[in-house]
C-alpha cells in the first residue's frame, strides 16, 4: 500500500468536511487542526507530515496546524506517553486562542487517542469556534486492553488487564501515564469513575457538566472513524462510543472504514 493510498485513507473524510460550504472571512477555507496518536509526531513525514501536505495541496490556501505538544518533535513523541492530558489539552487550548489565523474557527482532526483529546479541546475551550471534528479511531469510551492484544479470547490479555487495572488508578500512574487516563475498566466501574483523571471527566461520569454539554453541542459535525478490523483498540467499539448526555442534539455521522491497513500505527 503506497503512502499516497494510506493517506488518503485517512484524510478523505475531513477533505469533504474541508471542502463543504464553511468559511472563513480571511481566505475562504476553513483552518484545520490535527492532533496525531500515540507513539507519533506532528511532523513525521510518513504520517501527519504526509497529510498535512497532501491536503494542502489537495485544498488551495487551508491552513492546517498539525499540533506538537513540547518544544520538538522528540518532546512531541514523549509527550504522548507521559505529559498528563489535562495539561496538554490546557496547552493546546492556549495555543489556538494565540493562533489569529483560527479566530474565525476550525475543524480538527484528530487520529487515535488525538480524537479523545480534541473532544476535549471542544469540551473546555469553545473559543475559538470548532466547527467539524473528525475522530479517526479515537477511544472515546477508553481501552480495556492493550495494543495487539487478541482481544478476549485470551488468557494472557486478561492477566495483563489485571496487572495493568491494579495500578491504572494510582495517583502516579495516573499522573505520569497517558494512556492510564483513558483506561476504563468495566468490572471496576467506581473505581474508574473516582480515579480517572481524564475520561471520567470529559465523559461526565462523575457529575453532568452543563459547560462541556453545551460547548459540544455547539459543534456542527461530529465524524467518528471506527477500523472494522482493528486489532490495536481493544475494545473497537470504543472508537465509535459516545455518553448520550454528550452526543444529544448533535447531528453527527458513523463512517465505517472497511480497512485495518493503518490500525496498527495507533493506540
């Protein structure tokens, strides 16, 4: 599969978004902003860089700020694994509202746990406006078991579901994993809830958040990309699962991608 193919597998959805009639009163496009997942950077030429640069030429004039959550492409990387996500939503936050060519408003793409992320991003920080966002398997309501995994079906998975739950929900963990703030564990459902320090907030399992409610109603599409051969997010259905209480009053739309040629470069 050539890297043209592989992008356009996963661009393809927001160049329709792009292309659709939502302007911005400077250039006549609408920005677009991309947060990449784990184990990625913003710029690395056979990803995000790749896809930046063919929507830009795919879109005459956009512009596309492909987020990096430290100084350089190394911290970016890191950043993935280890900056709490409160934190790197706080700086992505910041970094638009300084940002004047997004003062009209944007879409935002966002890839794997990105997707999460960004949610995030139109949960807490409305202004600027987010317009579109596209979540290309993100996990919205977590993971519950790790890359590669087979899934169920296997003894191993469940003890290192196990190993990993019993420290999930630590202070330290929680603080210092990224991945820990997005770890749902069903048999431990009010452990999760009292714990987690991302995905029970932002999923309002905790209390209902009027804020983030309206803030996400103001969005005027909601994209989720689910892998129907995922073999990295465990479980799959996570990719495409939103709270009701979220999601009410949305006009969103389920793409299903018959492809699991990209899955395994994300968490």
């Amino acid at each position: 599969m050539t890297t043209a193919l592989l992008c356009f597998l996963l661009a393809g959805p927001v160049l329709l978004v792009a292309a659709s009639p939502v302007h911005d009163p400077n250039n006549g496009t609408t920005p677009l902003v991309i947060w990449h997942g784990m184990g990625d950077s913003c710029c690395n030429p056979l990803s995000m860089g790749a896809i930046k640069k063919m929507i830009e030429e795919e879109i005459s004039g956009i512009y596309v700020l492909s987020l990096m959550i430290g100084k350089n492409v190394i911290e970016d990387t890191e950043n993935g694994f280890f900056k709490d996500v409160n934190e790197q939503v706080s700086m992505v936050c910041s970094q638009l509202a300084q940002d004047p060519k997004l003062k009209g408003g944007y879409n935002a793409m966002g890839f794997s746990q990105g997707g999460q992320f960004l949610r995030a991003v139109a949960q807490r920080c409305p202004s600027p406006q987010m317009k579109t966002l596209i979540s290309v398997g993100g996990q919205h309501q977590g993971v519950y078991g790790l890359p590669r995994c087979p899934g169920e079906s296997s003894h191993i998975c469940d003890m290192i579901r196990k190993a990993l739950n019993s420290g999930a929900y630590t202070d330290m963990v929680q603080k210092h994993l990224v991945q820990a703030q997005y770890w749902h564990d069903p048999l431990n459902d009010d452990l999760y809830k009292k714990h987690s320090l991302f995905l029970a907030d932002i999923n309002q399992e905790r209390v209902v958040n009027e804020t983030y409610k309206k803030n996400l109603q103001q969005l005027e599409k909601f994209v989720m990309v689910k892998f129907l051969q995922d073999s990295v997010v465990d479980p799959v259905d996570s990719e495409v699962s939103v709270l009701e209480t979220l999601i009410l009053s949305i006009g969103y739309l389920i793409i299903s991608l018959m492809t699991h040629l990209i899955s395994h470069l994300y968490l």
